[in-house]
C-alpha cells in the first residue's frame, strides 16, 4: 500500500530533521521525506496538518504477559495497547511462564506477535536457567532465536561469582546484559524507605539496594569489559554512580520509567495499590535527579514499564498487592508532559522515546539495524503521528490494556497518538 502522509511537522531525531514536509510510503518502506518519487501515486492520502510525524516509539521494558500469565494480558491485548501509545518496537523481558530461557519459547513468542502485525517484539533471553541465578543460560543459540539481550527480569542475581562469569561469557560474543541494580538482600521491601514508609508501617528499600548493587555491577565491567544496561534506576545517588561510569569509559546505559520520572512517595497516598511498583516510588528529590538527568543524556532512554495486572492482584492489602502498572499507551503523554515542565525541546523528548532506546539494541537487531527509531529514505517505515495539542483524561476502563491498573488514573495528559504504521501498515488510527 503507498501513503502520502502531507503537511506534518516531520522529526527524525537521530538526524536532526524538524520541518513541515510530505512522507512518502511504499511497499513498507520510507521512499520520501519532503517530496515523493515522480511516479508515486497514493492509495490513501494523510492530512497531518497540525500533527509530529515521528519515528515509531520504541520502549525497552513491556511485559506482554505471555505466556503463562494470559488472565493480566493476552498478546492481543497489550500488542493492541501499544501501537495505541504509538510504540512499534518493543522489548520485553523474560519473566514469563515458563521462562524465556529455550529458543523455541523465543521463537513461538516472536511468531505469535508477527502473526498480529503490530509492534514489533524483541524478546530478552533469561540469563540464567529459569531465572534461578545458576546456571547460564544457552546465550548463542538464544541470539539466534531472536533475543536482544539478556536479563535477569525482576529477580535479582545474588550470585557474584555466576554474575562475573555471565559477564565473561557476553563480553567474548558481544552481547548485552540487561539488570535492574538491586540488592538480593536489601531489595525486599515495598516502599523506599523514608519517613513516609516509616509512618505508613511499610517496610523499606533503602537507596544503597540500588547504589551497592551498581557498585558491584560496575566492579565487574572494569574485570571483564562487558555492555550492560541497567532498567529503571530509581534514585539520585545512583543516577550520580552512573555519570561517573559513563565518565570512566564503562559501556553502560540506563533507562528510567514514566513512574519514577513524574510520580514520588507521596503518591501513594493512603496505601493506593496502584502505586506500588518496581522500582519502589522515591522522594522528590530522586525525581528531580531523574528528571535532570534524562535531559542531560546521563540517562539514556524512557520506558514505560508496561505491567499489567490482574484487578483482583491489586484489590489487597498494599504490601500483598502485585506490583506493577499499566503505561504503554501513556508513553508519550508522560515524555511531552516531561518536556513541557522541564522546558526540553521536543526533538530531545523525541530522542528519548525513539533514536536513543533504538541505539542501545545496536546490532542485535540485523533486519532493521539502521532505520529503527528514525525516519530515512530507505528504512523501514515505522511511523507515528503525535498531536502535542490538547489535553485528555486518563480512565483505566478505556485503556487498550488488559490490565487497568494505573497510578495516572484522573490525570490529564497533553497529547494523543494519531496514527501508527509498523512497516507501512497502518496498525492504529484514532477515531
């Protein structure tokens, strides 16, 4: 199908393109940008006027809930979620049941969701055989399979001696290892600790689960020279531990969530289930930090930490409760709200959604390395077009998504999602 999507405020971050021009599609592929072939004729033409046509979003963190987990979120579900929120590649990790650990589970997932012809999906292998932190897992045939990393999900690796050798073992085949920064033992409380947990009888996750953790993950990279991306970081000591990484040389990337980015301690409100969420809500001053340090390139990308969960998961005690949140389809609502407040310009907000995420997956991904998360003559055609006009309620009940649990609920967001074309295909248009 050829599209002629006209008049748009075209941004392509990785390059530096912002201008009002035409965008010409064929055959899933970008064959104009400001004018289109002398013999394209279009079977639809786009009036974006007043719209961003931008790179499709790419979010590095969403848990798709299959298999093993289809009463929180069916593939159909959360894949229908995401090319709602503008997202046409997406990474999720491997804590599903049973685990991401054998490729042919690689191979049904990403069968599955080619099946549906949305978003694309880029599964993390299991670093370790069932995520038990100790055996590793078969990382070359996983590679092979279709992975993009490796990673221990949520469940923390208090094995230094498997977590050293797992390094060894990428860094010799090039490969990355994906890790949130917590410690096994001081990572097992509900809240950050702080006087509101205190208060509240909840019981904590200090700051140094995250900062001791980063130390030892950092120690090991200097050893074996390994890449590693650390998800979500949380606080500002290890926001500051991560400048000095990347200051020393050490090939590390981190990512923070749209939770952690707007939303701090106080959100949690009289024992809102809703907010309780890994990493844990911090104080103030680790949002700020977080918020800085996104503008600043300390840290590399946005996610959404796409987890949905099931009503009755949430419907207990604050500390019972499953944590997790649903906010694929608010990705870019809460990266514009990000910007406006900061006062970042909106190719950088851009970057942060699309160029950035897109360039810490690197070679792994050989079909589209070079035009995922950008817009060039050429490239696959992944492309959205976003309004920043406007604001619009948040109400679970009208989310894409299975899971209806969201800390934003009652929230009014700028922008929408217009359309999303995932290699030319026009996947979700809005009504």
């Amino acid at each position: 199908m050829k599209i002629l999507i006209q008049n748009g405020r075209v941004i392509d971050p990785a390059s530096g393109l912002d201008k009002v021009a035409d965008l010409a599609i064929a055959a899933g592929r970008i064959v104009g940008i400001g004018q289109a072939p002398a013999d394209f004729v279009p079977n639809r033409t786009v009036d974006a006027q007043g719209c961003i046509v931008a790179p499709g979003l790419v979010d590095l963190a969403v848990r798709l809930r299959e298999p093993g987990h289809e009463h929180e979120g069916m593939l159909e579900s959360e894949m229908a979620a995401a090319v709602a929120g503008g997202v046409t590649s997406l990474v999720c990790p491997p804590d599903t049941d049973p685990v991401l650990d054998e490729p042919g589970l690689i191979e049904m997932l990403r069968h599955r969701a080619e099946k549906l012809h949305q978003s694309r999906v880029l599964p993390l292998g299991a670093l370790t055989r069932g995520l038990k932190g100790e055996v590793l897992t078969e990382m070359g045939q996983l590679t092979e399979a279709g992975c993009v990393g490796f990673s221990q999900a949520e469940v923390t690796l208090a094995n230094t001696q498997v977590m050293q050798r797992a390094f060894q073992y990428a860094s010799t085949f090039g490969y990355t290892v994906w890790l949130r920064a917590q410690d096994h033992f001081l990572g097992k409380g509900v809240a950050a600790s702080g006087p509101l947990a205190t208060r509240m009888g909840l019981s904590g996750v200090p700051v140094m689960a995250e900062t001791i953790a980063l130390h030892t993950i950092f120690e090991l990279m200097r050893s074996t020279g390994a890449r590693v991306h650390l998800c979500r970081i949380s606080s500002a000591a290890g926001v500051e531990l991560v400048r000095q990484a990347k200051a020393e040389g050490l090939k590390v990337s981190c990512d923070v969530s749209i939770n952690s980015l707007h939303l701090t301690d106080v959100d949690m409100g009289y024992f809102d289930s809703r907010a309780r969420l890994n990493p844990p809500l911090r104080q103030q001053r680790d949002r700020d930090a977080l918020r800085a340090a996104l503008a600043d390139g300390t840290v590399d990308a946005l996610v959404s930490d796409h987890t949905p969960v099931d009503a009755d998961a949430k419907a207990l005690p604050f500390a019972e409760a499953e944590p997790g949140a649903t906010g694929v389809e608010l990705l870019w609502s809460l990266a514009l709200k990000w910007g406006q407040e900061q006062g970042v310009p909106l190719p950088k907000v851009l970057e942060c959604i699309t160029a950035a995420p897109a360039a810490l997956l690197g070679g792994a991904i050989n079909t589209l390395q070079g035009s995922l998360g950008r817009l060039a003559v050429g490239g696959v055609a992944d492309v959205v077009l976003l309004s920043e006009a406007g604001h619009w309620p948040v109400q679970a009940q009208a989310l894409r998504s299975q899971g209806k649990n969201t800390p934003f609920e009652g929230y009014e967001l700028p922008g929408r999602v217009r359309m999303t074309l995932v290699g030319g295909h026009i996947a979700f248009e809005a009504n």
